[in-house]
C-alpha cells in the first residue's frame, strides 16, 4: 500500500461529503442514483465508489473522474489476482485515505449495496443510509453472504429508504426508520418526446407501430414473452433499447420485427421514445422481479407513451389499478391489449398521466430524503458540534425546492 497516491486535501471545502457505495457505476445506465447524487450534489461534495477494477498496477490506487459539477466517481484499481481479503483491504486502506483527506468535514455514507460492508461499514461517518432499490440477494449470481451483510447494514444504518412499496413491506419490520421512495420522474426530460423532434439514425427503416421497451436486459426479462409476441404481431416493430447483463446475447431471440439495438445514453432515450407507438414491459415473473418497481413505468408515461407491462407487483398496484398502465399475463393478452392501446385516443389518458406524475418529481424525492437526514442529525445526542455543522450543510437542501 505504500505506493498508493495520497489523496488531495480538501479539508477547506465547506460542502458535507455524501459517500455514495455503488454496485451499479455511474457510466453504466442512469437511474435512481444518478438521479438522487446530481441533485445531492448541488450542495454536497458526492464521491461515488464503485466496485474495484484490476489492472496493470503494482499498488491499489483510486481513480478520481469528475462527472459533473459536485460529483466525483472513484474507481478502485487494484493489482491482478488479488485474494478476496486482500482486496477489501487494499480498498479500506483506499478509503482511510479519503476519510482523512476530508477530516473535519461531514461524512454521510449512503450504501446501494450491502456487499459494501467490509469495506466501509466501519468507516467514521456522521449518518449512515441505506437505499435500497432493488432486492439484491434474489438477482442471478448473487453471493451467498448478501443476507448477512444486510443484516449488518441494517444495524448500522440511520435511515433505510426503499425504492418501492414491495421493498418497503419487505423491509419496515426489519429497521426503527424505513421510508419508501418509489421511482420518480424527471418529466421535464422525457416530456421532450411528446415533441416534434428528429428521428434517431438508429430507427429509420423501422416500419410502424413501433413497440419499446427501454431497460437493462438481464434475467428479468421475458424472453419466451418477448420471441412469442413478435411471432404473434409480425407486422409490428419490436424496439429494445439497453445493454444485456448476466445472460448470453446469444440467447436473446431473433425474428426480422425485433430489433436489438443496443445501449442509448439517457439523454438520447426522448428522441428514441417520440418515435414509438407504444411501450411494453415484457417481465418475467421470478424472485428478481419479486419487489421491484420499475423506474422506466413514469418514464414511459411522460413520454406519452401507452404501455402494457406483465402483472409486476408494484406495476399494478401503482398504475395498473387506476388504469393508467395495462395489465397483460401472457402473449395473446398483451399483443391483445396493445392492439386496442393503438387505436385508443390518448388525450383524456395524458391527463390523468400528468395529474399522477405532477405528485412526484426526483427533486421532491431528494427534498424529502434530505428532510429526513436533518432530522437524524438533530434528534441525536450533540457530538463536539460536529452534526451542528451536518445539520447547517443539509438545511439549504430543504430550503432550495421549498
């Protein structure tokens, strides 16, 4: 470790410092933590850890990659090979240097993955929060410890916010203060596709109607459902916009009206979505689709777009129950339901789309969650006026979407 670079001071910065502990990086697809850590980071100096990476390094170092205005991505590279204790060590040892760089400032840690635990679970911080998006221990591959580890987690931390009413049923009996935040919206981006905006390269030749789905491919889609829908309606267009994870491309069906076209960045995903007809949300139904609550449902609906998803749990008691999202359990149902969406008008619908999502916005979710960890800071016992200062830093928080 003696060849690791020392971390820059910056112990005169005022800004409190968010720990942000991800499994998912930030260049990966922009969801539920980038969406929190770009508004966190209008008052706060965010450093996003991510999973370590090796490479050709005769020490573990830390790469620091700016991201934007307040958020720094760090990125563990450590030496081919390393055992698995010694590569928590290398990464507490990376951390220290960080911790110490920023001695005197706030410190809250903010793990998206109890996995996290051995490298930071002890880590001197002024509040600790676990927000919990998706139920990791039921996702492929999982390592057999991550009950463990959150079971720890949940010891540890303050505050426990769930991103969906499934997750929060789950957890509430587990941890004194768990909130649910389900996905929120950033309206204003996705409304752009309710304009008149260029087609993308990547559509043109794509025959009408033009179905979507947007979203990682992974073991919670449903490719039998996905194969028997473009057999079903060949005279539709199928779009699938994302990168697969964890399962073979080679097996994602093929057929001449699906199309697979790969990862979009999330700033292009409103031009992609203004020239589809329709959306679906083909999931299968299995123990990672169990508690989640897809991000892409308000997405879709700010789009303008009307969509039939498989009956996800949060899915219909969110938006299928008031009719603004259909509900379709197999192939002949959906491609039945997506018929009528097609010749349906959609003008009394978008209203009541716009009435749903008007009551939620990822900035009111930040205010919110902001609100709630200023008020860990001034409910607990005073410490050397240190949380004085947490609480001083996250009051402006509150106060800028008032």
């Amino acid at each position: 470790m003696n060849g690791a670079p020392p971390c820059p001071h910056r112990g005169d910065d005022p800004r409190s410092v968010l720990l942000v502990l991800s499994h998912l990086r930030w260049d990966f697809v922009f969801q539920r933590p980038q969406q929190l850590m770009t508004r966190a980071a209008a008052t706060h100096e965010v450093l996003f850890f991510e999973e370590p990476v090796e490479g050709d390094v005769a020490e573990p170092r830390l790469e620091r990659m700016p991201r934007q205005a307040g958020v720094t991505v760090l990125r563990p590279v450590l030496p081919r090979g390393l055992a698995p204790a010694d590569s928590v060590a290398a990464q507490r040892a990376l951390l220290a240097q960080e911790r110490a760089a920023i001695k005197g400032r706030p410190l809250v840690t903010w793990f998206y993955s109890p996995m996290f635990m051995p490298v930071a679970g002890d880590l001197p911080a002024d509040a600790v929060v676990y927000d919990c998006m998706d139920e990791l221990s039921a996702f492929r591959g999982a390592p057999p410890e991550m009950l463990e580890m959150e079971s720890r987690l949940l010891a540890r931390a303050d505050l426990v916010f769930t991103g969906g009413r499934s997750l929060y049923e789950a957890k509430r009996d587990r941890h004194t203060s768990v909130h649910c935040f389900p996905s929120s919206i950033d309206a204003a981006h996705f409304g752009r596709a309710r304009e008149s905006v260029a087609e993308p390269e990547a559509l043109r030749g794509i025959a009408h109607p033009r179905i979507g789905f947007f979203g990682v491919v992974d073991e919670r889609m449903d490719l039998g459902l996905v194969a028997a829908m473009a057999a079903l309606r060949p005279d539709w267009s199928f779009c699938m916009i994302g990168p697969v994870v964890k399962i073979d491309p080679a097996s994602l069906p093929q057929a001449p009206n699906l199309h697979w076209l790969g990862p979009c960045d999330y700033a292009d995903l409103p031009e992609h979505l203004a020239h589809w007809d329709l959306g679906f949300m083909p999931f299968a139904l299995n123990e990672s689709t169990r508690f989640i609550s897809p991000t892409k449902t308000p997405e879709f609906l700010a789009a303008g777009l009307p969509l039939v998803s498989t009956p996800v749990t949060d899915v219909v008691r969110d938006y299928g129950d008031s009719g603004l999202v259909e509900i379709a359990a197999d192939a002949p149902e959906m491609a039945g339901k997506l018929a009528l969406l097609l010749d349906r008008p959609k003008e009394t619908w978008l209203k009541r789309v716009d009435t749903r999502l008007a009551a939620g916005s990822w900035d009111r979710t930040w205010d919110q969650m902001a609100g709630l960890l200023h008020s860990v800071q001034d409910n607990r016992p005073r410490e050397g006026g240190l949380l004085q200062r947490v609480k001083r830093v996250l009051r402006p928080v509150e106060a800028a979407h008032v």
